[in-house]
C-alpha cells in the first residue's frame, strides 16, 4: 500500500510548489504594474505646467466663494492672474494755497500715468472757499503710490479705499465667451456644408443671435478690465483759512472760534441784506411809490367811509320810523275775541 501510493503524494507536493511560484510571480508582476502607472500619474501631475494648475483652483475657489481669501487693498501684492480687484477710493483733503494744491494734485496724476475723468470747481477766491471734486483713473500697479503723492498735496481729512473681487463674474463672462465662439465655428461649418436655401437661412439666423450674444461679453470683458488695469480715485479739495487741527481742541479754543464765527456770520448777514436790497432796486421803489400812494388818499378815503357809514345809519333811523303798530287805549289781556257761532249747514273756514 505504501508503495502505492507514494508517487501520487509526490506528485501533488510538487504540483503545490509550482502554483505558489506562480502566483508569487503573478503578485509581483501586478503589483509592478500598479507601482508604474502609480509612477507615471506622479510624473504627469508633477510635469503638468503650474499655471495650469493655478487657474484650476482659481476657478474652484471662485465657484465655491468669491470671498474666500484675503484681499488686500494693494494692487502691487496680488497677482492680476490670480484675482481680478477692482480699487476704488474717495479722498478728501484740505489746503490753504487752493490753486498751488490743485496744480501739485494735477502734477502727482500725470506723474504716475493717469488721468481726469471728470472736475467740478466752484466758490470764491475772495472768501477762500473754494471747492475742487474730480474723478482721476490710475494705472493699478500706481494705485498705492498715486495716494501717497496726493496726500502730500494738503492736510488729509477723510481717505476710505474699496476692493471689489470680480474674479468669479469675469470667469464666467470667458467660459460663455468661449462657448459662443465655439458655436459660431460649429454654425459657420454647418454653413459651408447647406444643402437647401431653408437651411442655411436657419443657420445665418443662429449666427446672427450668436455674434450678438460674443459681442455684448466682449464689451463686458473690455470694461471689467478697464476697471481692472485703472483704479479710481475720487479727490475732494477745500480751501480754507486755518487746517483741521489733528490735535483734539480745548474748550478755550472752541469757545474763542465760537465768538469769531458768530461775529463772521453776523457780518456776512449784514452785507447779504444790503447787497439783497440793492439787487431789488425797482421793487424797493415800486413799493415806495404804492405806499406813498396810500397815504396821499388816506384821508378822502376815510372821509369816503365816514359817508357811506352816516348814509347807512340814517336810512336804517328812517326806517325804523316809518312803520307803526296802533295799539288799544286801555289793552285787557283777560279779553279774548270770540267768534261768532255759524249755523249748521254752512261750511267751516
């Protein structure tokens, strides 16, 4: 028996041997192909171009929050291909020589490449309150140094700056841009390739509304970056007498300012009434005339009245005269007129 079956034990102990090496060379080799292609999706992503990557989660951040990061009030620290900010600020300021302050602020806008969009002046020299409100664009990158410049134009008094993040609005307006684009290629091939009239007048209709469409987020485009590449600046400048302490003011100080502005009011009162009556000349006089007028015919007047009241006053004596009422001699109320009883037959009145 043992004889027997010895081979057959043999046999399958070596048959295991052969199916163990075999699957131990089929992990490894398996295992070797993960590992490569693991490899290869590592050199890929690391050959990938960084840009690529960077607009990626550019667009992810955008869709996700146009708020999320933090954006600084400065041009020169964020990467215009990474954010898209506008920069607006409003800044007031106050000089005492108004027309040297005016040229220097012109002067800091050429120096560092913009220019003025629009400028309102008003008040008077005489009275030193004169008023300057402009609108100046400056290129982006100048933006910081245009607004140290100005505030070395006059004495600072109010300055507040806004950065408004329209990277996930522009985004879009490209993606859509491309789209559109897209389809006015796949239309004009559809084109080319028309076989009937009817056809191809479909498609010049779907071309028309499509270039349309390219061409309002083409300007959409141009302005987001005209509002991009030029920050704006709005400027008050007042001229004025004294500069805006920074100091705080004592009581002594305001109570003293108080009586010199109050006298100043009451002077400029004074001159404003005298100016306003001159200024009313012929109405001054037209009404001197009236009421000399009225004085002059004041007595006849009077007179007039007097007559009209003594005239009234007899008529109404006259007629209270002219009706009487006879009365009886000796009145008897205890008398009541009776009256005489009708015969039967005759009709009751």
């Amino acid at each position: 028996m043992k004889r027997t079956h010895w081979p057959v034990r043999l046999t399958a102990a070596l048959t295991a041997l052969v199916l163990a090496v075999s699957l131990s060379g089929c992990g490894a080799s398996g295992g070797d192909k993960f590992a490569a292609a693991d490899t290869t999706e590592s050199t890929e992503a690391a050959a990938m171009p960084e840009e690529t990557l960077t607009s990626g989660s550019t667009a992810d951040g955008a869709e996700a929050g146009e708020g999320a990061g933090t954006v600084t009030l400065d041009p020169g620290a964020t990467s215009e291909s990474a954010r898209k900010i506008i920069y607006t600020a409003n800044l007031e300021l106050e000089a005492t020589d108004f027309d040297a302050a005016r040229t220097a602020l012109m002067e800091a806008v050429e120096a560092q490449g913009g220019y003025l969009e629009h400028s309102s002046q008003d008040g008077s020299a005489e009275y030193q309150s004169r008023s300057l409100t402009c609108t100046v664009r400056v290129p982006a990158e100048h933006y910081r140094a245009f607004l140290e410049s100005a505030a070395q134009v006059g004495s600072q008094r109010y300055l507040s700056e806004d950065a408004n993040d329209i990277t996930a609005g522009y985004v879009d307006v490209e993606a859509r841009l491309a789209a559109l684009e897209n389809q006015r290629d796949r239309l004009n091939a559809l084109a080319a390739s028309a076989e009937t009239t009817a056809d191809l007048l479909e498609i010049e209709s779907q071309l028309s509304d499509v270039q349309y469409e390219i061409e309002n987020y083409t300007r959409q485009l141009r302005a987001m970056d005209d509002q991009i590449s030029y920050s704006t600046v709005n400027i008050s400048l007042y001229e004025v007498a004294v500069l805006t302490p920074v100091t705080p003011v004592t009581f002594g100080e305001k109570l003293g300012r108080a009586f010199g502005d109050g006298w100043e009011v009451f002077v400029d009162f004074i001159q404003g009434t005298v100016l306003a009556v001159v200024y009313m000349w012929p109405l001054v006089i037209l009404a001197a005339v009236v009421i000399a007028v009225l004085l002059a015919t004041r007595p006849a007047r009077r007179a007039r009245r007097q007559a009209k009241a003594a005239a009234k006053q007899a008529a109404r004596s006259q007629g209270n005269t002219a009706y009487t009422y006879p009365t009886s001699a000796n009145p008897d109320p205890s008398r009541e007129e009776k009256t005489p009883p009708q015969e039967d037959g005759t009709p009751k009145y």
